[in-house]
C-alpha cells in the first residue's frame, strides 16, 4: 500500500469530517425554531462525528507500544461511551440545551479555522 496515498486519506478524511460536524453543529444550533431544518443539519453533524471520534483513536493506537493498544482502545472507547451516555441526561437536566451545544461546537469549529497551527506528526 502506499503511504502516501493512506497520508492523503486519513487528512482528507479528517478534514471533511470536522467540516461536516462544524457546520452541522452551528447551523442546527441556528435552526432550531424549524424542526425539519434542524433534523437535516444534526443529520449532516452526525454523517462525521464517529470519523472524528476514530482517527485520533487509530492515531493513539498506531504511536504506542502494540501491549498498550487495546489499552487504549478501552480508555477511548470508555470516555465516548460516558460522554454519549451522559449528554442527553444533561439536556433533560439544563433544559435549555443551546449553551450546551455552543460549548461542544465551539472547539470543534476552532480546530477548523486554526489547523494549520496544531502537530502534523499524524498526518506527516
């Protein structure tokens, strides 16, 4: 396989991903007075979220040691589980989810207009 072609993949993969989750997340966060609009943009969201969710994952696993990788895997996968577990409990408690939304958004968006600025060792 070349590398090449698996370096060019796993960028552009990332890239449209958080692309995707940025613009979805902000516009449903904008729509939600339309119910319809609001179901195509957390669609569009939610197309990227596990690509964002498995690239840093396969990143940690490729760069440790090969009796730590399922080590890791269990510590990522742990943390998105609780994370996707506790979320909608939070929504019911907060009611007025819009704060919550903007917070989880707003780093995502940041990782977009500022990548040129964070370690390429992954993508090198």
């Amino acid at each position: 396989m070349n590398v090449k072609k698996t370096i060019f993949g796993r960028r552009f993969v990332y890239y449209i991903s958080v692309v995707f989750c940025s613009i979805g997340r902000l516009a449903s966060i904008m729509t939600t007075g339309s119910y319809i609009w609001f179901l195509i943009f957390s669609g569009l969201a939610a197309l990227a979220i596990n690509s964002l969710f498995q690239s840093p994952q396969i990143i940690g696993m490729e760069i440790s040691r090969e009796q730590d990788r399922s080590t890791i895997a269990i510590y990522q996968s742990f943390g998105w589980s609780i994370g996707t577990t506790v979320m909608p409990l939070l929504f019911w408690w907060l009611r007025d989810w819009q704060p919550f939304m903007w917070c989880t958004t707003i780093p995502t968006a940041l990782i977009l207009l500022f990548s040129k600025n964070f370690s390429q060792y992954s993508f090198a």
